[in-house]
C-alpha cells in the first residue's frame, strides 16, 4: 500500500462534490463560501490532474459527466467518512482538554 500524497487534494474532491449537489459552479460557490472564478479554478486543476472532463460546460451551466456520476459515487462514501473521524477527533481532543483543565 502506498502511503504517498494523493494526486489532488481531499478539498478539491469536496468542492467537485459540492458543484455536483448544487447543480453548478455559481450555486455550489456561493453554499460553500469560495468565490466562484476560485471554485472553478480548483475544478479545472482537478480535472487537469485526473485527465478527465468532469463537467459539460455551457453558458452558465455545468452538467457532470458520466465520469463525474461515477466518481460521485465512488468517492462520497469516503468524504463521508473522512469528515465522520475529523468530528471525532475533534470532539476527542476537546474532552481530554476538558478533563485537564478540570484536573487543575
């Protein structure tokens, strides 16, 4: 098993999951916070790192190709999963901080 960096980072594939679920690049930009041309930037470096079109792009629409419905479901379990064990961590880390400042 390879434990080298990944091609393209977990937050490019957050943001393709996000201009999917939004049904475009304007709408997914403005539900997640990033500025649309930076949106699209991260998108067109995901799909030139992947040598892959993910979207059909016409006029102001953005439809995914059957290569992006395939990567959507392969991917989302992970995503999932991978913000399930941040959660975690977190609350984790914030209970033993509790129990020490209480120790004191």
């Amino acid at each position: 098993m390879s434990h080298g960096p990944l091609p393209y980072h977990a937050r490019r594939l957050g943001y393709f999951l996000a201009v999917c679920e939004h049904c475009g690049i304007s709408k997914a930009a403005s539900a997640i916070g990033v500025a649309q041309p930076a949106l699209t930037r991260q998108i067109k470096l995901l799909e030139q790192e992947l040598d892959i079109q993910l979207f059909r792009r016409s006029g102001r629409s953005a439809e995914p190709t059957d290569a992006a419905l395939h990567l959507v479901e392969r991917i989302k379990p992970h995503m999932a999963a991978i913000e399930q064990a941040l959660v975690e961590i977190r609350e984790d880390a914030n209970q033993q901080a509790f129990a020490r400042r209480e120790a004191i």
